[in-house]
C-alpha cells in the first residue's frame, strides 16, 4: 500500500494539519526517486580497513590481497553491509534539495515533530563492491503513516527506500524507516537529582534471583523497548532472572548474539555462558542533550569490556560524569523496568 492510501484513511485526514502532512507526502511520493547522489570517495582500500577495525570483521577476502585472489571473488572486495558508509555524507553534508527523507523531515520540523528517532532498517545486497568502483545513492519515499500515539510522543513514521548504483546496475538497497515525533510539553523525566536507578523510580539490581520491585507503569513507558528474536531471547530472558548471558558457538564468545557462527558453519548451534559480570570500561559517552523520555541529564553509557572478553553496553549508574575513566573496575548490575524487561547496566565496583 502506498503512503497516500494509507494516511487517507488513517488520522491525518481529520485534521487540517494532517490534511496538509497527507497531502505532502502524496506529492513527494509522486515525485518518484531523487537523482542519483555520486558518493565523495570511490570505494577504497583505507575505509574498509578503518571499517573492519572498529568492527571487528577478521575476513581476509577484505583486507588480505593473497587470501582475496584464493577465494571466489579473485580481488579484493568490500563489506557489503558498507553500502552506506560509501555515500554518508561527512560531519558539514547536506541532503540534496529533492531527497525524500530531507523534505519529509523539513516538513514535519515546521508542524513541531522536531524530534527523532530511527525504528528499523532493512538491507539487500545484490553483489560485492571493489575498490576503486565509483557508487551513488537514490531515494524514494515508500510511506507516512500518522499521526501515531507512541510512548515517545505523537508522530509521524517515515519510511525511504535507498537503492546504490554503479553506473546503471543496482548494487544494494535498503529501507529505512524513522519516527519523528513532537516532544511532550513541560515533561519532566522520572528521576532525582542524582539521576541514578533508585531516583528514577526502578529497581536495580545487583545479583540473581534479587528482582526489585520496577518502576511504574508511566515511566516504563517511556522505554524504547528492544526486538526480541530466537537469536537473542535467551540474553533478555537471562537479565529478567539477574543472569548477564553471553553467547558461545564452541569456544568463541560473542555479543551482541547472532544468528550464525562466527567462522561461518551453518551446521553449529550455540549455547551460552552466564558472565561474573565484572569488568573494565571500554569507551563511553555522557549524555547531556537531547532529553530522553525517562532519563535525568546528564546520564552515562559505557562499553564494558568483561573478564571474560566480550563488550556490553548499559547505563553507568551512581558515579560521577567527570570521574568516569577508561578502565573503571565495574560490575553488572540489573535495571527491571516492568515485568517484561530487564536492561543490564553498570555501577562501579566497590
């Protein structure tokens, strides 16, 4: 169903606000695609270094040109989930003038859905790229869909469909959907002054078995709550019972879980081990703004890598923004949320 099928029957047409939303977004769909975006840089060798680095992707086929040549593809070739890194756009760039997301999100800007968030992105490959192949990118918008009660706010959801090219031949896609949603008015967030677990009104917990008693119904609503697969049930199923699971395929422990083993055999299961939940913060990040639902600026996000190897995420609770350091001793601890949700987080060990 195309955009203007489904918000002409939807909410929006009852308003005048809405009506011109509606109407907009028709106009933008009928546009068709943008024109085809060249990306600043051909696909280099350098960028899939730095890439598969921060990634940890150890492939040789991306980096190794002897291991490349050996395998099926003869060359060199890139990742392919590296499509978009080709034609970001740098810290100063600017969407051209007809891209749909762009004039989608101007619009909604100027009727007070200033704030936003990604929901969910889907990508299709269709072949590897190779260094020196020169990509560009062209937009489409698939569907509005609003305006939407969500716990975030009211809103819009916008979603695009990009489609890479080199030359005339596809190369990669993706949807892309965003929620850009008005702030609510004079909300303050559930917390004290210290902003920690206890001042905002939820259990923290710091061992197995010891649930707490969760926060209310209100603020837990603000929650941006995660997708649960079969692939990764068991880490959340762990966390509402105060176990920090981590999964192994053999003798290989990773995180965040994933469908498949990581030297690739299809024929292995994996099961997991329950961390101590003690470690060492990796990296982290102070957030002092945007506002988010629930939360008491400033607030901290570690990177915690365990004593067992792998790096989890999760608030730092009860310490100080300006004494957070790399290499903090910390230790899991368990944010209940409601009955459903556990989140891990961190406080720093004693």
């Amino acid at each position: 169903m195309t955009a203007t099928e489904r918000t002409a029957t939807g909410p929006a047409a009852a308003t005048d606000e809405g009506g011109r939303i509606e109407a907009a977004a028709r106009e933008i769909a009928a546009a068709g695609p943008s024109a085809a975006d060249p990306a600043r840089d051909p696909v280099n060798q350098a960028m899939i270094n730095n890439w598969v680095e921060a990634i940890g992707d150890t492939n040789p086929v991306y980096t190794d040109p002897d291991a490349a040549a050996a395998s099926v593809h003869g060359e060199l070739v890139a990742p392919p989930a590296m499509a978009q890194v080709w034609t970001m756009r740098g810290l100063h760039g600017v969407r051209p003038a007809d891209d749909p997301l762009r004039r989608m999100t101007d619009l909604l800007d100027e009727a007070g859905y200033t704030s936003v968030v990604a929901t969910d992105s889907a990508q299709t490959y269709h072949r590897y790229l190779r260094p020196g192949e020169h990509v560009a990118a062209s937009a489409v918008l698939d569907d509005v869909v609003g305006p939407k009660r969500t716990a975030l706010g009211e809103g819009w959801f916008v979603t695009t469909r990009t489609t890479w090219y080199v030359g005339d031949e596809p190369v990669a896609e993706m949807t892309f959907r965003i929620l850009k949603f008005r702030p609510p008015e004079a909300e303050t967030a559930p917390g004290g002054p210290d902003g920690n677990a206890a001042s905002e009104g939820r259990a923290t917990t710091g061992g197995k078995g010891d649930d707490g008693a969760g926060r209310g119904e209100a603020a837990a609503a603000t929650v941006l709550r995660p997708v649960v697969t079969r692939d990764n049930a068991f880490f959340w199923e762990g966390l509402r019972v105060g176990e920090l699971r981590i999964q192994r395929w053999g003798g290989t422990l990773r995180h965040p879980p994933g469908p498949m083993a990581p030297d690739g055999d299809l024929d292995a299961e994996p099961d997991y081990i329950v961390a101590a939940g003690t470690g060492t913060v990796y990296s982290f990040v102070v957030h002092h703004h945007p506002p988010v639902p629930g939360k008491r600026l400033p607030f901290v996000l570690a990177l915690v890598e365990l004593d067992e190897g792998v790096r989890v995420l999760g608030e730092l609770h009860g310490a100080d923004p300006g004494g957070v350091h790399i290499g903090l001793p910390v230790e899991a601890s368990f944010d209940r949320i409601d009955d459903d949700l556990t989140l891990p987080a961190w406080k720093v060990r004693s």
